[in-house]
C-alpha cells in the first residue's frame, strides 16, 4: 500500500507555523513540542519534518540525515526535560501509533514521550 499524505493534518499545520505550539526543541528535520491534552506530566510530542505518515513510511522513505535527527532529537528531549536516567531522571515512555488498528488520530508521524510519574506496566487491551 502507498502511503498517502494529508498536508491538512494537524501537525502540517503545525509545522507550517498556522497553529502555535509550546515548542521544546526544534532542529534541522524535527520538531518537538508539548501535547495539548497530556496524559502525564511530561507529554511531548517528536515530529519529523517531513511528509511522512506513520514510522514505517518513514523508516522506508526518510534520508539518512532525517533518520538520525529524528532519534537524536527523541533522546534530546528526554535529556533536556531531565527524565532520562542519564540526566538524573526515572525514566520515560515513548509510544507511536500506526494506523486504524493502533488508533492513529494524526496522520503524520508523532512519538509521544511520556515521564514524570510512575507509567506503570504495558497493558494488554481485550480482544
């Protein structure tokens, strides 16, 4: 299946500077910022510049260079907001949807890093 690029999502807009956004860190192909309704205290969300859909578009068509912000810029951010182990924290989730079956709400690829209090354990959601 051929991924098909809404340029009308969200975070298109976002990106394009048409919505605001309480920015955390942006570099060259990415793009973080805080979620509007947070699940936890610390709720950021990681785009990547680009137009792609969900991780596997992603990780099939992005540059090399895209690749390697984008991981970089997901650890960055875990640093900076001081929840990785690395920078004194507990730890931190990172969650990314892909399709219907995942409940993809934005199609654009997002990770949402969680932190701040004790997530619990992965749940298993009956069939």
């Amino acid at each position: 299946m051929a991924y098909e690029y809404d340029p009308q999502n969200i975070f298109a807009r976002i990106l394009r500077g048409e919505i605001p956004c309480s920015k955390v860190l942006e570099t060259e192909h990415s793009l973080a910022f805080r979620d509007i309704n947070p699940q936890a205290p610390t709720h950021v969300l990681v785009i990547p510049k680009g137009p792609y859909v969900n991780y596997d578009h992603f990780a099939a068509e992005a540059s090399e260079a895209e690749i390697v912000d984008f991981v970089r810029a997901v650890g960055q951010v875990a640093r900076e907001l001081g929840c990785a182990q690395a920078a004194g924290g507990n730890g931190y989730r990172i969650l990314s949807n892909a399709g219907p079956d995942a409940h993809q709400e934005v199609p654009h690829l997002h990770v949402h890093l969680f932190a701040g209090r004790f997530l619990g354990r992965m749940i298993r959601v009956p069939d």
